[in-house]
C-alpha cells in the first residue's frame, strides 16, 4: 500500500512522493490510492476528467493504463507528483460538468428579474 514519503505530513500539506513500504517508489497508483492520498474524493474526480482534455496542457495526470470492466486504472506517479505541486502552488482542477450546471443555475436564480 503506498504512502506518503514525509511521515511529518500536517493535513493541508500534499504528497510529493508516494513511496511503498519497502522504500521503493511505483510507477502508477490506483484511483483508491490517490483517494487515500488526497483530501477529498470530489478533487480525485476533477482531476482523473482532465485526462481526457484535448490540449496536451490541460491534463493534469496521465494514464498509464485506462479503467475498463475487470482492469483498474492507473495514473502515472509522476503526473501525480506534478498535480499536488500544482495543487500546492493554489492552481484548481477545473470544475466537473454537473458542478459546473449547478453553479450556474445557482447563478441564475440569484439574479433572475423581479417582475
């Protein structure tokens, strides 16, 4: 089971470097590491839709093999690594569609007309 390298980690902190307990570093996580990794499951979510972004620049982590029935899927470390930096730094994922329709109906019913 992976873990974080610094065993001193405070909770709003992220993790570099995932390492295993024999001191070895993985090539890939399963979706459930990084939810055990990260503080919330909806920012795994946010982060796992960027994959399939069209620019090259607006994927925050790379599949090292995609998810089907009976095969898990599997992210790079690597680009892990870089998205809690990224993380780190104040960038945000962008917003999944549904949060994306939620806000804005949100949005219209504040400012809808008053007849």
């Amino acid at each position: 089971m992976p873990s974080v390298s610094d065993s001193s980690k405070s909770p709003q902190s992220l993790p570099y470097q995932v390492t295993l307990a024999d001191g070895t570093q993985p090539f890939a996580l399963r979706k459930r590491d990084m939810l055990r990794l990260l503080p919330s499951p909806r920012l795994v979510q946010r982060l796992l839709a960027t994959c399939s972004a069209a620019d090259p620049e607006a994927r925050w982590l790379t599949l090292a093999r995609p998810g089907r029935p009976g095969c898990e899927l599997l992210v790079t470390a690597s680009s892990f690594a870089r998205a809690c930096q990224r993380l780190e730094k104040g960038e945000q994922p962008p917003l999944l569609p549904c949060e994306k329709r939620r806000n804005r109906g949100a949005f219209q019913q504040l400012h809808l007309p008053e007849n």
